[in-house]
DNA sequence: CGTGCCAGGTGCCGT
DNA sequence: ACGGCACTTGGCACG
C-alpha cells in the first residue's frame, strides 16, 4: 500500500518544492510545509512575524494557517483564498495566499524547508455536536415543564426585527413568555438582550410579556441587571441533566423522569 | 544536515507509534500524526466524529487539535492539556488526552495511521500585530484632534465598573467625552455598551457627558440607535489612513500631514 | 449582500 | 478565580 498516497519530501531543490507546492494546490491535495519563515499578513489588520520554525498547513479548500511550536491557534492563517502560489524568488520559496472580500494578503517567505509532506486525504465522516444552543432550545421546545408548570411553547427563533428572540411561549395565566437561553454562565450582556426582546414584543404587540433568562449559572451582574430591568430567570444546566441521563438510564427513559 | 532532527515514520508498529508519541510528548517536540481517525470529546460540550482521514498536532505546550482535510478550524481540539497519553488498545492506537478546568477528555482512536513525523522547532520570532484597536485608540490618545478639535483626552481603559470605556477626554467647552472605539464597523451593540459607560458615568460623577462613537463605518441600526440614545459619532477608518501613510509617506511624516 | 448571534469560542487583562 | 471584552474572531442562518 502506497500509504494513501501521502508523499514526503525533503532536501528537493526550492524550484522543486515550489513545484510541488503548487501541484498540490491544483490537484487539491493537503500539504503540510515546514520549515524556517517569516510572515507578512495585511488587510483587515496588519501583522508581521520574523523568522522561525513552523509548520504551514494548506487544505484542499484553500484554507491556509501557519503555526508556531507553541500555541492553540495559527499565528497566521487565511479561512478560504482566491489565489496561492509559491514562487522562488531571490533563492527563497515565497508563498502567497490572497483572499478576497475582506481583501487579505499573507505572504510566507522560507529560509529553509524541512519537510514537504502531501497528499489526498478522504474523510466521509459524520460530525454530530451535542448540547450546543440549539440542542438545549430543542429541549426545552419539547418539555417547557423545565422552565414552569403549565407553561406552552409556541413559537422557537422568532424574529422581532432586532434578533430572534430563543423561544416564546405562554404561562398559565396567558400571558406571553419570551425566553433566551444560554448554555454557559449569563452575563449582564444576556441580560440587556432578552430586555431588547422584551422591549420589541411590548411595542409590536401592545403587550408587556414576561421574560426569562435560562442559563446553568448567571454572573452578578447578570442578576442586578435582570432585577433592575423587571425579568425573571431560571437555573437549569442542561449539561448536568444530560450526563445524568447518560449515567443513570442509558438513554432509555424520557426526560421528566429524571426530576 | 539531519533536517532540524525531524523524524519521519511510516509502516511502523503501532506499539513503536505508541512509544514515539509519548517520548515526543516528554521531550516537548512537536508531533504530527496523519491517519484515519474516529474523536470523542467530552466537555463542556460534547462531539462524536466518526472515522476519516485526519491531520493530528500535538504541540510542545500540549496542546492538541485534529484537522480534517477541509477548513480552516480544526474539528476537534484541546488548548492545554495535563495529560496525554498514547496507548494500544484492542490493535488500535489510541490517544487520550485530558484539560482540567474546565475538565475536558478528548478520545482519538486511530485505524490507520499513514505517518508520523516529531521533532524539536525552535521558534524565537518576533510578532507585531498592528491596526488592532488599542492600536487605534493609543492613535487617538495621541492625536485627538482626528476626533475633534480642542479635544483633550485625559485617561485611557477607564474601568466604571461596567467595564472599560477606551478614551475619556474633555472636550473646549469644559464637558466630559466618552470614546468607544471600533475597528470595524460598529454596531448597535457598539451603541449600546458606549450608553452603558455614558450612564454610568453621569451617576458617578453627576454630570452628563458626550459620547461619541468611533469606527470606520455604522451599521443603520447602529446609526438608528445613536439617535435615540443621543450619542454622537465619527467615522474616522485609522486602516485607510495607515495604508496612506505606508503609500504616500514610507512613513516619514506625522499623522497630522495626512489631512 | 448586510445584520445578528452562537462558539467546546480563545486570549488578555483587570479586580 | 470571576468579569468584561477584543478577535484578521469564524461560522451559520435569515431577511
């Protein structure tokens, strides 16, 4: 087996990496370079970083990032690019990664390659995330006895001109519910835009409607500026009732057992 | 010349895999590890990528992120890590590699692996980010006449306790000015946070400033909102004024010969 | 297209 | 540690 077809290079001439570099662009393949670099990045900011070691990482859709020997992050990077094209240029391999809209240019200047390795990588994998926003919104849309008794959903990501407000409903008395979710700590930030829904929904309707802030935690800020502004909240850590469900059932019961 | 002392592996066992990770990870070396893969992370969220070619790095700092062959963000990661570990389990490599606070497992169970390279990268460049926004506000703490004439700015990341407004100044009348800076265009959330540091300002002093907001563009409901509010604004693009000077001056001249 | 908002956001800096 | 916020934020969804 050729290895699926992963090609390694080192110590090619720079006219050959060059070759090579741009071969891989055209066939979208991957291409993983490193060696010593300096880098210049304009457009929306401006960066520049002086020689180093690291490794650059092009992908088959055009996303390029160089990265440090240290760090999370690329310390430069292109999301998508229109153009790239290495080039040898006064005995050093330039590569250049244009983006358009924002217009952005990184330029990659190599002192050295140590190793060139690319090839066809193929990835048919699913990709499922759990307990993002949506998941807890979903719940809640299914069993609104989380937030309160006799309270009925009615409507998920309304629109009201300013933002969608998460989830509106109607308490048992009848009168509107609007509820924003978060699924980590809610701050005075979370706060200040359910007040924005709130607000919005008693101008179109004529209606002062209820508002809630459902969140594992809240900051204390949060807390002040949601009783300064007349809401409610409710504590409720969805992660928490999903690792419980996990342990405890196997998945095999309904939620409203587990309270 | 070994090329730096970096490694290449292909066709090993996967017991030797095993053990070249976890020396790379000892000595602090950067790894990378291309093969067909399936992730399980667990966290604050929670993920399942089920198998496909992926490019793993495993950086001096510990920290981890898996790439698939598309995008630019990686699809799994882990930005620090107490512990990774590699290990054979039922003739698969699996890596584990644990984050305390907030505590995070990431699984990666390898079917393949096509190679593997480590070695040491000795990176000691200098990197200048420019155009950021303290950029843009120690521009203006400079030169605030770009905003105003006769404007006097006085303090810089003022904390009210709501958090930080950028520039506080006064302006030829004897009146406080609040400045929010934006490095792109601002919007009515931009409105909002600099009316949350002019109302606070007024209850802690008792006296009511301006506040004008600072970017080179405004959505319309940033405009909108200002109105309302009674805020002022300037548009004021520091990047167009920078390229000019790079353009016209190779930066020989000061701020004030631009206008 | 812009506008709004989530993200396992991350990172920095402050109390 | 919590809090507030910028980021070349990136990414998606929707009018």
């Amino acid at each position: 087996m050729v290895n699926k077809l992963l090609e390694v290079f080192r110590n090619s001439s720079l006219d050959d990496y060059a070759k090579l570099i741009n071969e891989s662009i055209v066939k979208r393949e991957i291409l993983v370079l490193i060696g010593k670099c300096s880098v210049d990045y304009t457009g929306r900011g401006e960066s520049r970083l002086t020689d180093g070691d690291r490794v650059l990482i092009i992908k088959s859709d055009g996303s390029v990032q160089i990265h440090r020997p240290e760090g999370y992050k690329p310390v430069n990077w292109q999301p998508q690019t229109s153009v790239i094209e290495a080039r040898v240029v006064d005995n050093k391999l330039v590569l250049t990664a244009i983006r358009d809209k924002p217009r952005e240019i990184l330029n990659v200047v190599f002192n050295e390659i140590y190793l060139l390795i690319r090839g066809r990588l193929t990835d048919n994998g699913e990709f499922v995330m759990y307990l993002n926003e949506s998941d807890i919104r979903d719940l809640i849309y299914v069993n609104p006895w989380l937030i309160e008794d006799g309270l009925h959903i009615i409507g998920k990501e309304k629109d009201l001109g300013v933002g969608a407000v998460d989830l509106i409903g109607v308490d048992n008395k009848g009168k509107a519910v609007l509820i924003e979710v978060k699924r980590i700590t809610a701050s005075r930030e979370a706060a200040l835009q359910l007040y924005k829904y709130v607000e919005k929904y008693a101008k179109l309707t004529g209606a002062q409607p209820r508002g809630i802030l459902v969140a594992p935690s809240f900051t204390t800020q949060a807390l002040d500026t949601l009783k300064r502004l007349n809401l409610e909240y409710r504590e409720l850590d969805l992660k928490k009732l999903w690792l419980l469900k996990k342990r405890n059932m196997g998945g095999k019961c309904g939620l409203d057992q587990l309270l």
